[in-house]
C-alpha cells in the first residue's frame, strides 16, 4: 500500500495521541479476532473529561462533529496501544455512531462526519468504512456521543 | 448450494433491484474483510426518497413492515453493485435493526421481519441471520427505519 | 488454554443453562461465519417472561444488573446448543448492550456490567469483551434489555 506512514501523517494534522484509556469493569477497549480489531464504544470527551450533552438540546451539530472528531482520535490511540504500529492498520471496516439525540434531532450524520472524515485523512482510502449513525436516548454518564469500530490488520 | 439462480428468484418474486446510492461523505456503503461484507446502516426510502416518520406516531406496525421489506431490497442492490453476482453471497450473517420509535411502540421485531422475510424468501435457509431490533430516538433525515447488515461470500 | 472446563465452573457459580429458545421468525439466535459465532440480541427474560420496563422509571440499576446476568446466562445457552461444547469457545469478542431507558438514566455501563462481569467469571481473561452500552427509547415487547454478542470459537 502507498500510503504515507501513519505518525507523520497524524503530525501533519496537528493531532497528538492521547494515552489510552482502560476500563474498570471486566471488558477492554479492544479485542483482535483474526484479522479483526474490534474497538469498544468509546464515549465523546474533552480535555479527558466525558463530553455531556445532547444533540438538539444543549449541543449543537457543529459540537457533535467536534466530539466525533475527539473520539475518533481516542480510538486511534486504542488502537495504536493495542497494534503498537498504526501502519498495520489495513483498512477501517466499519463505524457505529451512537448520537445522544432528541426525537426532534435528524442530523447524526453529520455529527459522525467529523469521524468518518477524520479516518479519511489519516488512512487515504482505506480509511473509508462502512457506517451507520442514529439517535439514542441517552449514553452512560449523559456523554453527548459513543462510536465503536472495527479495523482490519495486516 | 442447491439454491436457485438469486436474480431468477428476484424476478419470480416481483422485485426489480434499483440503482445502488453512493454516500456523499468519507464513507461507503459497503466494505469487505475477508469473506465479509459489511453493509452500512441504509435508510428506508419510498419512491426514492427518505421514508420519514416514527413507528407508535406517524407510522403503523404494517408501514414499517413495508419500508423493513424495502430496505432490503435497497441492500441487496448495494451488495449486488459490490460483488457482482448475488449468488456468490453464502449467507446473511448479521442483521442490525433501527427503528425510529415513540417510547410506547414494542413492535420492533414485527416491524423487522418485513426485511428478514425478504432475505428468506430470496436466499431460502442461507438468508437466516442472526439480528438485533430496538427503538431508537432519531434517525438521520428523520427516516423511519435504518438497517445494516452483515453477509458472509463465496 | 488452560482454562477449567466451563461446564464446571458454571456448576461452582450455581447456574443451571435454561433450554435455547427459538425465534417464531424467519431469523436464527445464532450463525456461525468462520471462526466467529454471532448471537441475535436476546431479550430480558425472568422464570421464562420477558422481563419488562424501563431502567429510571420502573427499575432500577440493581435489576438491570440482574437482568443482564439473566441476558448473559440465556446467552451462553444458545451458544451451547449451537456447538455443543462451550469449551470450544476461544473468547468472547463483542457485546453490545441496548439498554431500555429514560432520556435521564445514565448508567447503561453499569447494568451491562451484569453481564460482562458473569463472562468474566466463566470464561476468565478470555471471558473479557470488547463492549459498547448505550440507552435505546423502546425494546419489542417492552423488554427493559437485549444483549447480542459475538464469540471466537476454536
């Protein structure tokens, strides 16, 4: 694959990798099977803080793209923690965006470009996945988004 | 297998597969890992356009029901715009259910079974898959059902 | 692995394995794809009913809990009348959690506990999952909880 390296990549956008983070509960952030990295829901945070919130109510669209945007680089620093080299990352499989919504808010995809884009410029073209967003009633600790991923390893 | 040519059944079944969508954000519809296809999450559509509404509000049991069936078929014209040849499809594996549903509406799974239907009357006993079906707050564009879907190939 | 044989250790844990139930519909509680088996979400049940409501409204995070063990237990029943031998159950890779909730219960991460914690228990290090829990407006039949999972099999 002709892709540039991953790190110098994530320099170029201005984005450092925070540390991982590990579950208290009998789960882990993340699981290989095969070839498969599965990545558990990550919640939305700011400055290491859970981002709160609800999309339509106290947060705007804008807010939500930022918030995936976070959680997209938290779960890259779960995945690099787990793989140590992010270049082995064959290609991004698929997204699930959990958007906490009003019943009146129709833009969780939206809110999820801020993810999905940001996979599109780190990794190229095998950062494209397959997706789906929508709207919940509410995440744990009133986290205003939740995304999980699956990743496919060289 | 000794299942009958899919685009025969198709036909035999009154159903004219329409023009695959493409998303137009960083993402796709459609990603395979190994024998995998992930289809990403589709929203129900009716002539076309998104199918609004919320089941237990606007919308009856039997209205998602149709749009669960139409949904289907709007999968398997993505699947079929991605392989090719639906017959080299060996089994539905995995579908995901989203309704869009007031907190009193408890037919999700009726609702649901319009698309898994579908995938037995097409594929016979390769089209049983598991699958999951709950109510969700919202959906993107207000759509009233959202479902995405896993299939194993040849 | 040198893991005690699970049938065992759910003998010293006090449980008994109900028998599998089977959906009316045209879905399976279980596929199997490669080494990975997917279990379709599985509804709450208590003494065979399914558990109904809603966490913040009639129940409780400590029921929750509890019906996460009973949707966990369930679990591993349709996986033993699919392969037979749980033994031959290498890990447990995915859960996802669709807990019924009010907009303001934000706990989701502890009721799903009940069940990551009983997998913990049977299966040990290869008992922890990756996870993701999240609060959905309505369940069918008013079920306050569905589990699905995903499990490596030898």
């Amino acid at each position: 694959m002709d892709r540039p390296d991953i790190y110098t990549r994530l320099t170029e956008l201005g984005v450092a990798l925070p540390t991982a983070t590990f579950p208290a509960a009998a789960y882990t952030m993340c699981t290989q099977s095969g070839k498969l990295a599965y990545l558990s829901g990550h919640l939305a945070k700011q400055d290491g803080i859970v981002w709160k919130g609800r999309l339509g109510e106290t947060l705007t669209t804008q807010d939500g793209q930022l918030a995936a945007r976070a959680v997209a680089i938290d779960l890259l620093a779960t995945l690099h923690a787990q793989i140590k080299d992010l270049n082995q990352v064959r290609r991004i499989v698929k997204m699930t965006s959990l958007v906490n919504s009003t019943p009146a808010f129709t833009e969780q995809h939206l809110v999820t470009n801020g993810a999905s884009e940001f996979f599109a410029e780190v990794f190229g073209e095998s950062g494209k996945h397959a997706r789906s967003a929508f709207g919940v009633t509410q995440l744990p600790l009133d986290a205003c988004l939740e995304i999980e991923l699956i990743a496919e390893l060289n």
